[in-house]
C-alpha cells in the first residue's frame, strides 16, 4: 500500500509542473491557432540561460531567472515581428515549419554557445527528504510542485480576469471580429510569445530542478502533446486535468509494469492514452468540436 501511496504521491506532484509546461503551449494556440514545436528548446533555452545567470554571471536563482525570462522574451518578440507577423493568414504547414527550423536552430546552437554550464540548477535549501507517515518527500518536487502550481493558478487568472486576456480569448473565437472591436492582433500576439517565453523559462527551469537533464530538457516537449489534445487544446481547465491525469498514470506505469514489459513503457503510456482519446473524443476531454455552417 505504501508503495502505491508513494507513486500517487510522485505523479500528483509532477502533475502541476506538466501542466506549467503544456501551457506554454496552449496559451500561443488559444491566442491565434499557431502550433509551436519548438517548445521543448525554448524550455531548454530557458533552463540554460538561468544556469548561466547562476554560474558564470553570480546573479542568484531569482536574478538568474530574471534574466533568462528577460532575453527569451526579448527573442520570442523579435521572432514574432520578424517571422510570424508575415505568417498571419497563411496554412498551418507554415507555422509548424517555422517553429520547426526555428527549434533545430536553438538545438543546435545552445551547445556550442552554453556547452560549459553545468546541468543543475540547485535549490537555496537542503535537499534531505521529508518523511511524512512513513513516506519519504522530496524538498525539491515538493518546491517545484508549488511554484509550478502558483505559476499555473497566475495564467489561469491572467486568462479569465484581466482585460488583456479578455481580449486574447477574444483573438481565439474570431480574430476578423477581434479586430474590428478595436484589438490589436499584432500587439497581443507578441504578449502570447512573450508570455510562452516566460513560461517556458519557469518550466524548464523547474523540469531542471528535479531532473537535472541540461540540454536534455528539449525532450520536455514530447510530453506536452498527449497533454494538450487529451484536454483540449483551447482549454486551460482540461490542459491541467489531463496534466494530473498523465501524470499519475505514468508514476503506476512506471512502478507496475514498467518491470514487467520493459523500462520506458510509462513514457509511451500518454501516447495509448492520447490514441484512444482520439478515437473517442477528437477535440479532448474540455475541447470545443470546430463546427462549420454548411
């Protein structure tokens, strides 16, 4: 039973963080349809960055993540006004490789630029576990676990309460509508970058915290995607149940069957997950069907 508990326990915990980073993702689409499939490097550009605030600049982790946010967002702006200002109004097949290219770029160039930064970001606390009821915690997911959620409740507020959101919800429904209220398409597309930059930079920061994967946060991206279809990829609300969902369903795969068919099975677990949703619901659990009049 303990065992059981500490799995639930591992999955329920890096469930806000999956949906820190699917965010990301869902913030950019809900404001304007772009696909971005590059979120795993702009995670990974961000983690680097913060670890290179922290290590060869001496900021500190607040500084550090300071400034990370502030060049990833500074990019994420030149990149909207020099590439996707022109995209608007062209086929989906464009954004997806644009984001694309613009993903092998940083992949690429993130190891020659930031090859000597060590891979972990560490926490200004000991890292002892926790034991609560015989079951051990870990400081580190217990502290990632709550600033990811704190970061989500923040963007879910920004969304439903804040005049700006108003208008990038708007953006989403109709955006021919949206500018003829008097919404500025291009200033609020640059806002949804900008904000996807500064969530990947917590994210990824976050994922390094726990993982300590380095460049290998660029993998982050692959989980985004089970996550975001499965809840839908207009919704905030379903991008953090399915979150929760995927979450706890890896931990029990990896501590059930994992041993049983093979390490690894837990990572492919989202993707049954997300073939049967499909099957079933095409637009994810909270998604809205895409209806067109005949």
């Amino acid at each position: 039973m303990l065992f059981f508990v500490s799995l639930l326990v591992d999955g329920i915990l890096a469930g806000p963080l999956y949906a820190l980073i699917a965010l990301a993702f869902v913030v950019v689409y809900k404001t304007s349809r772009m696909v971005n499939f590059g979120l795993g490097e702009w995670a990974m550009l961000g983690s680097r960055l913060v670890a290179t605030g922290g290590y060869a600049m001496g900021l500190g982790l607040a500084g550090a993540i300071g400034f990370a946010c502030a060049a990833t967002v500074a990019g994420a702006l030149v990149f909207n006004r020099l590439v996707l200002r022109r995209l608007v109004g062209r086929p989906m097949i464009s954004v997806i490789m644009v984001t694309l290219g613009l993903g092998m770029i940083l992949r690429g160039a993130a190891p020659l630029l930031l090859g000597g930064i060590p891979n972990a970001i560490p926490l200004p606390f000991p890292s002892d576990p926790l034991i609560t009821g015989g079951l051990p915690l870990s400081p580190e997911k217990l502290a990632t676990a709550t600033a990811a959620a704190v970061c989500v409740a923040v963007v879910s507020w920004f969304f439903r309460r804040s005049r700006t959101g108003l208008a990038l919800r708007a953006m989403a429904d109709d955006q021919q509508i949206a500018m003829a209220v008097g919404i500025d398409i291009h200033r609020h597309l640059s806002i949804a970058w900008a904000m996807m930059a500064a969530i990947s930079v917590l994210a990824g920061t976050l994922w390094a915290v726990v993982a300590g994967s380095g460049f290998g946060v660029v993998l982050v991206g692959l989980k985004v995607f089970p996550i975001v279809i499965v809840g839908g990829l207009d919704s905030i609300v379903g991008t953090i149940v399915a979150a929760l969902v995927i979450s706890v369903l890896e931990s029990l795969a990896a501590g059930y069957l994992d041993p049983f068919v093979g390490g690894g099975f837990s990572s492919v677990a989202s993707y049954l997950v997300l073939i049967a949703m499909l099957f079933v619901r095409p637009y994810g659990m909270f998604g809205r069907p895409h209806v067109e009049r005949v």
